[in-house]
C-alpha cells in the first residue's frame, strides 16, 4: 500500500514549498476487472462511430472503428496507466511557476502536460483553484509501443499487412476523421499523421497565451481561432507542421434547427419584401486580424447604460450591422448566453466584447451557433 502526506497548514499563511514533487509507481489498474473505468466512454464512442460511419466506410480495425478495451486484452496489454506524477517548480527571482503532470504505461507510452505562470509571492493552497496567469503550455505524447502494436493488430484484425494498413489510412474520407477526432485534418496534418504512424514517437502541442490569458477563454472561443488566437504550435517526431488548423466543418455535425433559418430573414409575418442584405467584414476586425486579446475595461458610456434599460426584443441576424455598438444578450445554445458590446460583424461570425475579471474579452462567434439575439 502506497501513502503519501504532505502537512500544511490551515491559516491564510499557508505557504507551500518552492518546488514539490509527487510519483506513484506501480500503479494496479488492471483492464481485468475494470471494465466500467474504461469503457465508461469507449463503448459509447465504438457505438456513434458505428452509427455516423457505418455506411461511409468500411471499420478500420477488424470489426471496430478504433482500439478499444477488447483490442487491448488481445494485444497482450494488462493495464493503461501504472505510473502518475505531478510537480510544481517556483522561482523566486522572476516570480515564475512551473507545473507539470503526467501519466505512463511501461513499454507503451508516456504522456505529460506542462505549463508555465508568472506568480507574486511564494505559492499558497489557493494557487492551485485560482489559476495565476497562464503565459505557456505544452502536451506531449512520448510513444514507447502503443502506435506500433496497435497498427500491426488492427492491420491482421483485417488481413493485410501493416504497410497496407498505413496506406488504408490515407484514403479515408474527411467525415470519418471528423467522427473520430472531431476535426479534418488538412493535407500537412495527414502527411504528418502517415508519417508517425509509419514511425511513431513524440507528438507536440505547445500554446503561448496572450498577456492576461485566462483559461476560460477556451470556453467560449470556437476551436477553429485557438490555434490563431493561443499561439498553437504541432510537433510530430519534432517536426513542425505547417499549416497547423482546427477545422470543425459544419456539415459533418448534426442538423441545423429549423430556428436557425429563422435568424437570416425577416418573419413571415412581416407583410414586406424579404431582402437578404450582406455587409464587408469590419476594417477594424477584418481577416488579417486573428487574434485576441484581453483588454483594459473602459467604464461604461451613457449610450450603453441607456441600452441596458430598453425592452430586451430578438435581432435577425441580417440586421446585425445595424447595431455596431449595441449591448447585446447572445444565445449560442440553451445553457449559453454570453452578454456584451458588438464590435463588428463578418461574413461568417460576429465580435462580442465581454466582460471579464481584470479587464475583457473579445470574442468571436460563429453566426451559424447563434440561436437567437436579444437587444438590452
């Protein structure tokens, strides 16, 4: 039986040391016996997988559309993680805070994420609820036998051999890496993802945050602007690759709501003409502008309190433009409402400015997310 203590005290001067580590080797979480740990959420994604692709291609692993616990019983593998740890580093001198965490299996992988804060004053309890500022971050998978293994199953699970298997891989068709990893891949992304498959060893991401950065800015960003908005960087077997791009594309998701037409023309009940109007993206948030930052709160004008205290009514999409300025309550989705300032209106998204601790946010949201716009 393993059993670590670390004594702190209670009192507002709980300070903790300027570095800690902490290892567990030798961890027992067999997949014998623990079926419901690992299944939890495989078996569900086996079974959408088999839904969404089941007529758009053919499983790529024998009967199965990715390596589940089954594969990894038949593949010898007796347990996922035997190795965990975690450590922080605090540097006095330029008030940096580094902390790392990690997991590994013996002979498959090991996997770790690190970041970096700056941070006033020695380390407390609290730090590690209320994140100080972000400034970097870093996961990486280190293979060690997985890729390799799981390759040479899934290709004799399918008859043919493992260099036949690879070359399978480079013919699927965008929906299916879409179902199974929720993005399309652009041609750079799956020449590097044929290559570690073909010679696996590290894959890298690495993200250098703008000043201020908070993490729930990932909340409420589209994934398509983290890469251009968090400075992402991708590393395969440490090379680059060159465009690195979040693509989500729309039609692979499920069908838009029949609200949602809604949004882009006046009601029928409207007697007049329906005229679609377009509009130029805002030279001040235009394409070449891609990224975002917090920023000073400026205190609020006359205009705004006066907009806060009109009849909330719903704004069609198409009117959007005339309400540069406007305080606006945004409805992505019934458990979404993201309050704010317009800032500007593009062709396939608005910029909403929000408040936010220490200043706010700019934030960008795909038109075809909104479910309705209400005027404060």
């Amino acid at each position: 039986m393993m059993k670590t203590v670390y004594d702190v005290s209670n009192g507002e001067l709980s300070e903790l040391p300027d570095s800690l580590r902490i290892q567990y080797d030798g961890i027992q979480l067999p997949l014998k016996g623990n079926e419901e740990f690992y299944t939890l959420f495989n078996d569900q994604r086996q079974l959408r997988l088999k839904q969404e692709l089941g007529s758009i291609v053919e499983p790529t692993c024998g009967i199965e559309y990715i390596v589940g616990l089954n594969e990894f019983q038949q593949m010898g593998i007796d347990t996922l993680i035997d190795r965990h740890f975690w450590e922080y580093k605090y540097t006095p001198e330029n008030q940096k805070m580094f902390v790392r965490l990690g997991i590994s299996a013996t002979n498959l992988y090991k996997a770790s994420l690190q970041a970096n804060f700056y941070k006033k004053g020695s380390p407390v309890i609290n730090d590690f609820v209320q994140i100080p500022s972000l400034t970097n971050a870093e996961l990486t998978y280190q293979d060690e036998g997985l890729i390799r293994m799981s390759s040479q199953h899934c290709a004799n699970s399918s008859g043919i051999s493992k260099d036949a298997y690879i070359s399978r891989l480079t013919n699927l068709p965008d929906s299916f890496y879409f179902y199974k990893a929720g993005i399309v891949p652009n041609e750079a992304m799956k020449n590097a993802y044929i290559n570690f498959l073909k010679n696996p060893d590290t894959v890298t991401i690495k993200a250098h945050f703008p000043p201020n950065f908070h993490p729930k800015a990932l909340s409420v960003y589209d994934t398509e602007l983290w890469v251009s908005s968090f400075g992402l960087t991708l590393l395969v077997n440490n090379s680059p690759v060159s465009p690195f791009e979040i693509i989500t594309p729309g039609q692979f998701g499920p069908a838009e709501d029949s609200d949602d037409m809604n949004m882009t023309e006046p009601s029928s009940r409207n007697t007049s003409p329906k005229v679609k109007k377009e509009w130029q993206s805002q030279p001040a948030h235009g394409e070449a502008s891609k990224t975002y930052f917090f920023v000073d709160e400026l205190p609020a004008t006359n205009h705004e309190s006066e907009l806060l205290n009109q009849q909330s009514r719903d704004i069609p999409i198409y009117e959007l433009p005339n309400h540069i300025g406007a305080w606006l309550e945004v409805y992505v989705e019934p458990s979404k409402r993201f309050s704010g300032e317009l800032l500007g209106v593009e062709r396939e998204r608005l910029l909403l400015k929000v408040r936010s601790a220490g200043g706010s946010i700019t934030m960008p949201i795909k038109l075809h997310r909104i479910k309705s716009i209400k005027a404060r």
